[in-house]
C-alpha cells in the first residue's frame, strides 16, 4: 500500500504530465491558427515573434517540470523524457485534421458543407 506521500507525488507528477501535454498540443494549435485556409507549408513560418514564442512556452514549461523547489509551491514533479511524448499523437491528429480542412477549403466550390460547418 503506497504512503500518503507517495501518493502526493504520484499526484504532482500527473499535474505536470498533464501540462507538459498541453503545452505539447499547444504547439499544434498555435500553428493551425496561423491561417484560415493556407496549409502551413505554404504560408511558412516567417513571423520570429510566433516562432520565439514557441521556444519560449516549451523553455518555460522545460524549467518549470525541471526546476528544484516547485514541488511546493506549483505542485510539479520532474517528468522522465518519455513522459512528454504521449500528447505527440494527438498533437499529430489535430494538425493532420486540420490541414485536411485546409485543403478541403482550397479545392471544394465555395458555400460547401466543409466551409459552412469549420470556417471561422
């Protein structure tokens, strides 16, 4: 029977488990904002502001899963390295759903199903 304690930290690690994967995922959606029906790969990753934004959220999700002392005070215990890669899939299955769209947008005549029912 696991101690009170080990189970704290059980807790605080899924705490940080559970932001590191929305930090992941945050990425995706940052770059499928960029453009209403232009695919990423055409609109390219010109603005320097998006991309140090980028850097800095993973920099500053990096430093607070890593970072001594927070167990106290933001309840986030250090993450094994494979412990960010389960929102990698999901992250994936956004971006692809998306582009699809895109491209749906592009080819399909206007006033389709697609552009009535996704385009914002």
């Amino acid at each position: 029977m696991p101690t009170y304690n080990q189970r704290k930290r059980l807790e605080y690690t899924c705490h940080t488990a559970f932001f590191s994967s929305i930090v992941i995922v945050q990425w995706t959606d940052l770059l499928i904002c960029k453009t209403r029906k232009n695919s990423i790969f055409q609109q390219g990753m010109w603005n320097h502001y998006l991309t140090f934004g980028l850097f800095f959220e993973t920099t500053l999700a990096i430093f607070l899963s890593y970072c001594p002392g927070l167990e106290y005070g933001l309840r986030m215990m250090p993450l094994r390295w494979t412990w960010w890669l389960p929102a990698l899939p999901f992250s994936a299955v956004i971006f692809i759903f998306d582009e699809t769209r895109k491209k749906l947008l592009r080819t399909l005549p206007p006033g389709n199903w697609v552009e009535r029912e996704t385009y914002y």
